[in-house]
C-alpha cells in the first residue's frame, strides 16, 4: 500500500474544499465514475409558482438548486465521448465528484495530442443545455378540451421568450385561468397539462426564461370513466381497432406486408397517445387527418378503410384492402368494435 503523505491529505482537503464550497468554475474538468468531464454551465433552478414545494408565488426567486451543466469528454479507458451537454443539481451530485488527478491531467493532453481533430469536434459542439419542466394546472369537468384547445392558439402568439408570469398573463387574455398549477398531476382529477421549454442559465431578475410550450394535453376524469366504459369510441380507439382488424387479418393469411405493418402501428399509437408527432410521421398524419368525434360502428370502419387506402402503395396493402372491403371482414370489424366497447 503507498504511503499517504501531508501534501497528499492536503491536496484532498483543497479538493473537497473547492467542491463542497462550489467554487467551480466554467471550464473546470471534473470526474464522476472514473470518466472526466468540462463545466460548461453553473446557474441557479430559482423557485417557479408550478413547483409543488414553492407555496405558489410565496418563493418566487428564491434559490431552489444549483445547477451544474457538464460535458463528458472521455470515460475510464480514455475513449472520447459525444459531449452532449447535461444538467445536473449539483447538490445531488457532490459526494460523486471529484477534482482531476495528475493521471487525469495526462489523459486530456494526451487525447488533445493523439487526436486533435476529435478533440476539436468535441470542443466545437454546441454546449447550450435544454431542461424541460411538465406542468399542470386544475380546470373545470368536461372544459379540459376546450381550454387545452385554447392554450394551443395562445401559445402560438408567444414571444421568443418569457417567463412564466408572462405566460400566465397571456393565457388569461384568452380566457384561460392558470392560478392554481403545480409539477404534481396526482394534486387534480381534471387537468391541463404543458411542457415548458427553457435553456439552463437563461434567466432575467432570478425568473426563469422558457422558450417555447409544447406537449399540451388534458386529462378529464368523466372523460375517462366514458372511454373505459366503452361509452366513447374516439379517434384513438379507431386507430387501436384498425390495428387489432389487420392484425387479425395477418394472423388469417399470412400476408406478410400486412404483418409488417402492423409492426409499424405499435409505435405508431404510442406515439399518436402521446402526442410525440415529432418522432413518427404516421402518427401526425393520422391525427391531423381524423376527426375527433364519437364514432359509430359503421363511421369507424369507413375510417380504418380510407386511412388504409392512404397507406396502400407504400406498404403494399392491396390484397389486404380488397379482402377487408369484403362482408365477411366488414362483419369480423365489428366484433373488433364491439371487444373494444
């Protein structure tokens, strides 16, 4: 075992000093797990009226977190990493991090050295740090869709950036009351729910500046109550019907384009629940082309045949239309429709 000298105590005692006293600075190298990485941000998670513990406006710009942002440039073994920038409240994270050691030192310079050309990529990427923050507020039984509609349009007519008492002022001027929001969905029955945008470190008088709103959606619980009881067929459960028809239809004939499709409707309604239109073209089409509507049996299956006509050259569904067009079929979508109900 290596014998522990003064100025190696010592050495820890500054390290842990600079760490615990966060005297950090932007540019620092760090470690956590054996893997170096760059502080490219330090900046302060102020209290917003949304977070559960903020007594609404009662803590407004006081100091929540500090926030950290890091960049991994390589881990245990020196391979250099992507560089994505990740926030962090430093508080959750000071018993992993640690200054760098002179090996650690050895190892930036020789990957500066050895591989300048990664280096340089690594250090050119963009370092700005995206944090998004969910938020909900109460409405009233059965306006969820009308106010989510609502926060939509108003959304649309937002600066560039804003802070959160912005928003609030601009929704009211549509008719929308955000007074009582919080991160917690479990504090309402009846909901509207957002995802507030904001780069870490921009702020204006200890105020967070968010960017842009996105993700908005409702949750009613009647609304609910009627989907799970079968009272409501929506556009979502004529989608969810249209797969369970062609996936019967494969299992019947082994049709492979239409077992293929059907693997491509999983993601497709995952991501048509949750509104991630970004991630699959499907779903936003089929979203922006249904309307949302109580459909009847013989309504819903006009849609699942003309969605798929949509769809036939590309995935090659030919076969699989003409045979679904047919009574026999017709007559087994409706005990699709009716399982469903």
């Amino acid at each position: 075992m290596a014998n522990i000298t003064k100025f190696d105590c010592d050495k820890k005692q500054e390290q842990l000093y600079i760490i615990q006293m966060k005297k950090l600075v932007v540019g620092d190298w760090i470690t956590m797990d054996d893997e170096i990485y760059q502080v490219t941000s330090l900046s302060v998670r102020y209290y917003e009226p949304y977070d559960v513990d903020g007594e609404l406006y009662a803590k407004r710009g006081k100091k929540l977190y500090d926030e950290i942002v890091l960049r991994r440039l390589c881990d245990e073994n020196g391979r250099i990493r992507a560089g994505v920038p990740e926030m962090w409240y430093l508080d959750f994270i000071l018993d992993d991090i640690k200054l760098p050691s002179d090996e650690d030192l050895m190892k930036i310079q020789r990957i500066k050295e050895k591989y300048p050309e990664k280096f340089k990529k690594w250090a050119d990427r963009d370092i700005t740090c995206k944090q998004v923050e969910e938020v909900y507020f109460e409405v009233e039984p059965n306006k969820g869709k009308m106010i989510c509609k609502a926060l939509k349009k108003c959304c649309k007519s937002l600066p560039d950036s804003f802070t959160f008492k912005d928003l609030v002022d601009h929704a009211a001027a549509f008719g929308i009351c955000m007074d009582h929001c919080t991160d917690d969905c479990s504090s309402f029955d009846n909901y509207v729910s957002f995802s507030l945008e904001r780069v870490v470190g921009e702020d204006i008088d200890k105020h967070h500046l968010y960017r842009k709103v996105t993700s908005v959606d409702y949750c009613d619980e009647e609304e609910d109550k009627l989907i799970f009881n079968g009272y409501l067929f929506n556009f979502e459960m004529v989608f969810l019907s249209m797969a369970r028809l062609v996936h019967e239809y494969a299992n019947k004939t082994g049709d492979q384009h239409a077992e293929s499709f059907f693997e491509i409707m999983h993601p497709t309604f995952i991501a048509l629940i949750h509104q991630q239109f970004k991630e699959n073209a499907m779903a936003k089409e089929f979203f922006k082309w249904i309307p949302k509507i109580n459909f009847s049996k013989d309504v819903a299956y006009n849609y699942v045949i003309e969605f798929l006509e949509k769809q036939s050259s590309q995935y090659h569904l030919e076969n699989m239309l003409d045979a679904l067009k047919t009574s026999e079929w017709k007559e087994i979508y409706e005990g699709v429709y009716n399982a469903l109900k």
